[in-house]
C-alpha cells in the first residue's frame, strides 16, 4: 500500500478552530471513502503547548517548528485566525514555512492564513485568495501577490489557497479529487452533507459593500437621500443638478472623495438593496427589480452576477428567510 500523504496544517495561538477542523473531517473522510489510509493528518504549532482557538477550545498539536518533523509533508496548509492580518509572525516561523513549503508536493492557506504565507515570501507572484474582509489590506500590504477578492478556492502551481473559513472544505474537497478522483470526492461531499462544487464566488456572503456615506457633507446628504429613493432616476445629470454642479465637476468631485464614479456607486447601492429584498423573502426579483431602480430585471439580473458571481433567483434561494 502507497505510503499516507502527510497533511500538514499550522495553526498558531487564536486559530479559527473550523480552519483546521474542517479539512482535517475531510481528509478523515476521504481515508474511509477511499478504505485505506491515504492522508496522515498532523496539526503543527509553534511550540508542542495547547494552542487555544478563537472560540477557546484547545488544540494539541502532533508537531512543533522548532523539532525535526519526521515525515515527508505532501501538503502543508496554513490555517487562518481572526487577527491574522495583524499578527506578528515570529521569524522563526516564517524560516520554517520556506523551508518546508520548498519542499512540500503542494502548500497553501485556509481563510487569512494567507498573511503568513505572504509574510514567508511564499506569495510574491502569484495567484491567490483569502477572505474577502481582509483582501483588500493583503493586497495593500504585499503588492507583488495577486488577490483574487470574490474566489472561494483558487490553484496556481503548487500553491493552493482558499477564501475564508468554510472555504476551507471546499479547498480540501479539492485536494481529494486531484489526489483521489472524482467519484471519491463526491462520495465525501454526500457524506459530510456539502455541494461537491459551490456555485458563485465568496462576495455573495461579504457585507463589505455596506459602506456609510463618504467624502463631504453635501455628498453625504445626497447619498443618504439616494438611498432612500432608489427608484428614481439617478444619472449623473440628476445628481449634479440636485447639488446645483455642473455634471463634468459633480462627477469628478464624487469620483475624487468617493472613490467611484457616480454610476458605479448608484449601481452598488441597488445591488445591496436588492439583497436585503431577496433575503426577506417576500418579493419575486421582477419586484426586486422595480423597487431598488433596475430598468428591468434582466438589469438585475447582470449587476447581480457582476457584483455577486450569482443570480437574484440563486441568492434568493440560498438567503432568503422562509416566509
């Protein structure tokens, strides 16, 4: 019998406990849908103490960096934790990571454990994703990694990274069908009770669009009212004559203090309105439609895949609350 590919998943002090658990259920899984040994799981910490989870509960861990891991890693994850972004990764962490990610068959991330991988260098150049409230600042912080926001799970050669938290699965689920095949990896899925392959990207659950009023008074009193009449016609020769500017300087002046053009930001407003309706449950997305200012629903229809990688019926039925 092949020897065990030996999963290695790094969890430091307030890991998020479902970064770790989650994988680790399917690989479990995957050995008794497979009927052998195919994965040798192995949580590693920085010293061979508990580490507590953000939720409180304690891991122990099989290994820690500074002893000698005497398997070969087929797969090193790097689990993510809620103040990953602003953790101080110690040096000696980020020496192991290298190393071991050199040698490793494949390495990667769950969630905002992408930060240390980035920290490690074991980013610059490539393709990657990680949860979407801390993508923006991963880019910001490490301008040589391409961060693909709305992705739940993306593969650049070797390296292997996944949006936040319940992604996790979705990123070991995959890892099985490259190892396994298809037909193990649904048997998995149907046992542990998730989609084979999840439809739509990650900003479908983000809330990150619902940003308060910007740039100055005049501009915030008139989104504030935008919001709140979105049925009407909102073109930019509107807007401007609403604040008595004409149209050229309005939307150089709310494209300067906002950060958009007008007509993004309007577009943006209604597609957040249109999932509140959606998630209440009580309107078709033709009446969605009309009520948050979409010429029609086919409108709709496209800002919701663009903003969203899902359709109003999709999200409808995946968020709604039953009525």
């Amino acid at each position: 019998m092949p020897t065990p590919r030996t999963v290695a998943i790094v969890a430091v002090d307030g890991v998020q406990l479902l970064d770790v658990a989650g994988p680790l259920d399917v690989f479990a899984e995957a050995n008794r849908q497979a009927g052998k040994s195919c994965y040798q799981p192995l949580v590693i910490g920085l010293s061979m103490a508990p580490i507590r989870s953000s939720s409180g509960v304690q891991l122990l861990p099989d290994r820690a960096i500074g002893r000698a891991v005497q398997e070969s890693i087929h797969t090193l994850l790097v689990a993510g934790a809620p103040h990953a972004a602003d953790f101080a990764p110690p040096a000696a962490l980020l020496r192991w990571l290298s190393e071991q990610a050199r040698r490793a068959r494949r390495y990667g991330s769950i969630c905002s454990g992408a930060f240390l991988l980035a920290a490690a260098g074991l980013l610059d150049g490539r393709r990657i994703t990680t949860h979407w409230a801390v993508a923006k600042r991963l880019a910001e912080r490490f301008p040589a990694v391409t961060v693909e926001e709305d992705a739940l799970y993306v593969a650049d050669r070797r390296l292997r990274t996944a949006a936040g938290v319940t992604a996790g699965l979705d990123l070991a689920l995959a890892l099985v069908e490259e190892d396994l095949g298809r037909s193990v990896a649904m048997k998995v899925a149907s046992q542990l009770v998730m989609y084979f392959k999840r439809g739509g990207g990650q900003l479908q659950f983000s809330r990150s669009g619902e940003a308060a009023p910007a740039g100055r008074s005049a501009l915030q009193s008139l989104q504030r009212w935008v919001a709140a009449h979105l049925a009407e016609d909102h073109s930019v020769t509107n807007l401007a004559a609403r604040m008595r500017l004409s149209p050229r300087h309005f939307a150089r002046l709310f494209r300067g203090e906002v950060g958009m053009t007008p007509a993004a930001w309007v577009e943006s407003v209604r597609v957040q309105a249109a999932r509140e309706r959606l998630e209440q449950g009580g309107h078709a997305p033709k009446q969605v439609a009309a009520l948050c200012g979409f010429s029609n629903v086919d409108h709709l229809r496209r800002a919701f895949v663009q903003y969203l990688g899902v359709t109003p019926a999709e999200y409808r039925r995946r968020h709604a609350v039953p009525v």
